[in-house]
C-alpha cells in the first residue's frame, strides 16, 4: 500500500506575497501542480495534501485533481505538525508514506519510484532524498554514521558553524515506513529555534533512517523565494529550448523567448526574439513566428508568418500571415492563404480561404467567405449594449475604407461597399451598395 502526502499548509514568507507560496507558477503550472503531477504515475492508494494557509484558494486551484484528500493544518506549527495531522486520515493503514514538501516543484517520478524502490529493499523506516550542493545554502544538514546510517537531520538555523560546512541537504522527500513513524510522532518537540515541530526530527527517533542520493542538483531544488523560483524558471526554459532547437526549431535570441511545456513544433520553425507561448500551442512546419508575439492555446498550420502580434485560442491556416499589431482573439478560425494585417483585431470569428483584412479593422463574432476583402478601417458593429450579434459575408465581397456593419446583417456573395458606408440591412449577391450623405459644399466668405 502507498500513501502519498504533499505539504502544501505554509505561507512562504520569504516569497512576500498575498499567494500562497505554493501557488506561484513555473513556465505557466503551479508549483503544487507540478509536484502533484509527478506522483500521478506511482498508482498510490491515497493522495493527500495537507492545506492551511489560505486552504480554500489552495484547494479551488486542485479542483481537477479529482482523487485528492485534503487535510487541515491549523495553525501551521511546522513540517512535523503537518504530518501529526495525517494521524486520523492513516488509522489501520500500512504501507509506505511518500511525503514531498509542495515547493520542490522539478521533481521526476523515475526518481520517486527509485526512492520507493531502494527504501523497501533495504527495509528502511525511512529513506528522503539527498544531494551533495556546492552551495547547501537554506537547507538542512545531512549527517551520518560510518555505517551510512543517517543519525540526524538539523536545519541550517540551528546548525553550528561547522556544521553549516557540511554540503549534504535533505531534499524534503521522504519514503516512511507508516507504522514505524506513526509510533513516534507523538514524540517530536519544539526545542528549536522556529519553535515549530519538524519532520526532519523524526529521522533520529526511527530505527534505520538512509538517504538516497540524486545527482542533478536541480530536480530537488527548494522554492523559499522569488529568487529560486526564476532559477527554476531559467532551468525549465533551457531545457525545452534545447530540446526543441534538437527537432528543428531555430530561436534567434532562446533567452528573450519563454515556452511551455505543452508547446509542440514541427519542423523550420523559426522563433524570432521576444516570443513567448503559453498553454498548448501546435506550431507547424516553416512557421515564422515573432519578434515580438504571445500565443496561447493556439494552433498555427504550416508556414504561418506572425509579427508582433497576439493570438490567443485560435486556428490559423497554412501560408496565412498576422500581423504587425493584430489581436486574434479566443474562438477565430483563420483559413488558409489570408492574411490579417497591422492594428487587425478579431474575435469569435471564421476567416475563409484568401480573405484579407488588411488594416485597422475590427471583426467580431463574424463568418466571413473566401476571396473577401476587408477595407482599412472596417468595423463589425456587434453590441448593441446588450447582445452581440454576428456578421456574415459570402464570397468575393469587398468592403470600403470605414465602412460600419451593423449586426445582425447579412452581406451577400460579391458585394460592394462603398467607403464610409454605414450598412444596417442585408444586402443580396451581386449589388453595390453606398450609404453616405451628399458632402454640403459653400464657398467660404474672404
Ligand atoms: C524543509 C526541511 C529542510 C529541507 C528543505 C528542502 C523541515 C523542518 N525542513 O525546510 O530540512 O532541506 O525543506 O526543501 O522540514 N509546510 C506545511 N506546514 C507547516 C510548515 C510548512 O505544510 O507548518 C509545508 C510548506 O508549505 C512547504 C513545505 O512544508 O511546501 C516545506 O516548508 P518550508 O518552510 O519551505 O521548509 P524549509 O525551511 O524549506
Ligand atoms: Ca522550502
């Protein structure tokens, strides 16, 4: 049997925010997402994770995770309080306890089921994650016996100054053996100087504590402050750059450029600087994206040119260009072959084949055809204050500079507006339309 626990009660006051610690976001995921989505694969019997501050906003923000078990530590009397919190959820359990503290955001699961692993092979009553860090800075100390049995963990406050020397750190991840620790729970003190309860004190109190050693420092990193976690968020970014420019992405400036992880590239993409995708972005081959654009939760086909734009929950086709300055708004469908031109904002809308929109235009909940043409200054008049309404256009129509459509109306196939019109009703195929006052001309007095 396996129970996992995830600490997630504390404040993080080094982070100096109205957030919860465990709340703030690496490469665009929570870190207790992060740490909750590496333990997914390890089948265990039971998640729980154990909230204090702020819980319910905590909670709110794990409402996917369906199988969770909240657990409240009020107040938050430290790591090993948390833990004596468990107590009634664990009656009559036994197995193994997988506890990770919520702000150690980069761990894998291989190395999880490595813990697990070693820790029942060697019948263990606990074995946590170490590493050896040049700089042990913030963590607690490791130390052992000749043997390698681990004879006590002390926090870097409390430690000596030659203590302080040693560069062998819990990582915050324990495999317990339940029964074991739950007898000696009960046992922990306040004798330091957080006066709080600490998990790390039940090292010394178990029969057989071990440590089990990971090699990249980074997987284990801690997040106390703003500072660590855009290390954290450095690290993520180089990775899936490297990773990308590996299958044939080429990024002009990689550290101008953030990625998420749910990012896909074909090939010959090309990511110009001061480009950043967010959410899952499907980006086909020979796409040239940026300098200069945010796209989010969107899909570009192949050989799509986009220049400082946003797109955000949209469909853009193969060849189609966008951009400079245009906005494409969530649920617009742009086909194939068109192109969306400089200060283009468009929303809720399907863009046919060939259609261009080339200046200063707003398109809003609208279905245009293919072949349109969409004159500079172009506005779909859709909100009457209260409901919106849709705009359609057919085929082959072209609409003059500053013309107004006011929704709901219907612009047949091969239309044409005059400049400056306001259009109000619909108009059939094939008619060319005008709506204008007669310009008043005097001859002004000397
Ligand atoms: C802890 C360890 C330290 C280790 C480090 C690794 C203790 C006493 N120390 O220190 O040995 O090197 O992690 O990153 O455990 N939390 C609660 N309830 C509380 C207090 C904290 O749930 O009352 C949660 C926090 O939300 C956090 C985690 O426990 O996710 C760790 O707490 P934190 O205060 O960051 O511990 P560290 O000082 O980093
Ligand atoms: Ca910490």
């Amino acid at each position: 049997m396996l129970a996992i626990a995830i600490l997630a009660a504390g404040k993080g006051t080094r982070m100096n925010s109205k957030l919860p610690k465990v709340l703030h976001s690496l490469a665009g995921k929570s870190l207790i997402d992060r740490v909750l989505s590496c333990t997914q694969g390890l089948k265990p019997n039971l998640r729980l994770v154990v909230v204090g501050h702020q819980a319910k906003l905590v909670e709110d923000s794990l409402k996917n995770h369906k199988d969770l078990d909240f657990v409240l530590q009020q107040p938050q009397n430290g790591t090993g309080h948390a833990i004596q919190q468990l107590i009634p959820k664990l009656k009559g359990f036994k197995g193994e306890l997988l506890v990770l503290n919520g702000d150690v955001p980069l761990l894998k699961e291989e190395t999880l089921c490595s813990l697990i692993k070693f820790h029942k092979e060697s019948k263990a009553s606990v074995t946590f994650l170490s590493a050896s860090l040049d700089s042990p800075i913030g963590y607690g100390r490791v130390f052992t016996d000749e043997s390698g049995l681990v004879k006590e963990i002390i926090e870097e406050r409390d430690c000596t100054n030659a203590q302080r020397k040693n560069t062998l750190i819990n990582a915050g991840i324990y495999c317990f053996d339940w029964q074991q620790l739950s007898d000696i729970l009960n046992l922990l003190s306040n004798q330091n100087s957080q006066n709080e309860l600490y998990i790390t004190d039940t090292i010394s109190l178990l029969k057989k504590a071990l440590h089990f050693k990971v090699d990249n420092p980074f997987e284990i990193k801690g997040i106390n402050d703003r500072f660590q976690l855009s290390e954290c968020e450095h690290y993520i970014q180089k990775k899936l750059k490297s990773l990308w420019m590996s299958k044939g992405v080429s990024f002009v400036d990689p550290i101008s450029c953030s990625l998420s992880e749910d990012s896909n590239f074909g090939t010959d993409v090309i990511i110009e600087p001061q480009t950043h995708l967010r959410g899952k972005c499907n980006i086909g081959n020979g796409c040239h994206i940026g300098p200069g654009c945010i796209i989010t939760n969107s899909t570009l086909a192949e050989n799509v040119l986009a220049i400082h734009s946003f797109i955000n929950e949209a469909t853009i086709g193969n060849n189609t260009s966008i951009g400079p300055f245009a906005h494409i708004r969530p649920e617009s469908n742009i086909s194939k072959n068109s192109k969306i031109g400089n200060f283009v904002e468009i929303k809720k809308s399907f863009i046919g084949e060939k259609t261009k929109i080339n200046h200063l235009s707003y398109v809003g909940d609208s279905t245009l055809g293919k072949n349109i043409n969409i004159g500079a200054g172009t506005i779909t008049a859709n909100f009457d204050g209260k409901n919106k309404y849709r705009t359609i256009i057919d085929d082959f129509s072209k609409t003059g500079a500053n013309s107004v459509l006011v929704a709901p109306i219907k612009i047949g196939s091969h239309v044409t507006i005059g400049a400056g019109s306001t259009i109000s009703k619909d108009i059939p195929d094939k008619s060319l339309v005008v709506e204008r006052s007669k310009a008043m001309i005097r001859t002004k007095a000397d």
